[in-house]
C-alpha cells in the first residue's frame, strides 16, 4: 500500500511538472530571418496560422514560432506581432531579439511553441525568469500549506476514531460499585493482623487483672 501511494504520487508530481513546463513562459534570444503565413487544415475547413523563422544568435540552429491568439496569456494581437516580427526580420543581420513563449516543440505531431511577445535586446542579453520564480514559490507555498491541513485533517480523524473504539481503556471506568466494593489483599491482610495484635492485647490485660 506505502508504495502504491509513492507511486501515485510520483505520477502527480511528474504530470504537474510536465503541464508547468508547458504552461509557464520562456525566453529565447534569436535573430528573426523571416515571417510566414502557414495554412492549416482543421475539422471545419482550413485556417490560416502566422509563422515566425529565427535562428540562434552566433549559430545555424533554427526555431520555428507559430503565432495565435491565447486566452491563457490574454494574447488577441497576433497581426500586431506578426508584423513587428516582420520588421525586425528586414533589419541587418545578428540583430538580437527576445521572443517570450509558451509550449513545446514535437515534429512528429507538428506543433510549434506559441510566441506571445517580441522585443529587442542586446547580444548578450540574460533572460531572469522573475514571473516563473514568483508561480513557482507560491505552488509551493500552497502545497505545503495544503500539506499540514491534510495532516491535522487526518490527526483529528484518527483520534475522533480513537474514542468512539469500543474496548479502549479510555472507554472503561476508573472505578465500579463492583470493585469499590471488594478489598484488596493487602487491605485484608493488614486487617487480620490488626486482630491478632489486638486479641493478644487483650488476653495479657485479662491476666494482669486476674493476677491482682
């Protein structure tokens, strides 16, 4: 049972880390070599989705952005941004620009990381995660909240059982009229001995009586 619950809990965690991943923004500082509008076929018919064509900074690895409207990151500009990407894709070559994003890259199912802003940076420019630092410590800080309710929850059910367990020794009196009614041995015992000491009491005080 102990190791099915790591289990469990090992998948939670491995599932809560992999949509995290997915959901919180990222960074990257490439140079943009060209914008495209792609079209794609869906269920109701075809639709047109903007492409974005980078390449790193200082290499000749390429990253390909798709750019659409989210209401996760409340994103309804992405003609706006398709064209400022537009812009900086005609200016000089190794100029650096900063695409934040969201998403995974998989070739195989064809998806693309969604580009939610673009902006321009210095070559060297280092990227600090501020707003994923800030989600990060208060999921913690909540888990570990929701952690010591789960505990005291569980505490105060244990000993709620506790009491109403029949056979505890909680549960029995202290004392009964039974008991209270029966002496112990060493009461009895010191009782018979009182009685001897104060028969013999007695029969030395009728001698002395009779002697006089």
């Amino acid at each position: 049972m102990k190791k099915l619950k790591i289990i469990l809990i090992g998948c939670c965690l491995i599932v809560m880390g992999l949509a995290l991943h997915y959901v919180l923004p990222q960074v990257s500082v490439v140079e943009v070599v060209g914008v495209e509008v792609k079209r794609t076929d869906v269920e109701v018919g075809t639709r047109d989705v903007y492409m974005i064509q980078t390449r790193l900074i200082g290499g000749d690895k390429v990253r390909v952005f798709r750019n659409e409207d989210s209401w996760l990151y409340f994103k309804l500009n992405s003609a706006n941004l398709q064209t400022q990407a537009a812009v900086f894709a005609r200016e000089e070559k190794g100029t650096a620009v900063a695409i934040r994003h969201y998403g995974w890259r998989l070739p195989l199912l064809s998806m693309f990381p969604n580009a939610t802003s673009v902006w321009p940076v210095e070559p060297g420019y280092r990227h600090i995660p501020i707003f994923n630092i800030v989600i990060l410590v208060f999921l913690l800080g909540l888990g570990f909240i929701a952690r010591r309710a789960f505990k005291r929850a569980s505490g105060q059910l244990t000993e709620l059982r506790a009491r109403h367990t029949p056979g505890r020794a909680d549960n029995v009196p202290s004392s009964s009229p039974s008991s209270s009614s029966k002496s112990s041995p060493a009461s009895d015992a010191g009782h018979d001995e009182w009685l001897q000491s104060d028969q013999q009491t007695s029969s030395r005080s009728d001698k002395s009586g009779r002697d006089d």
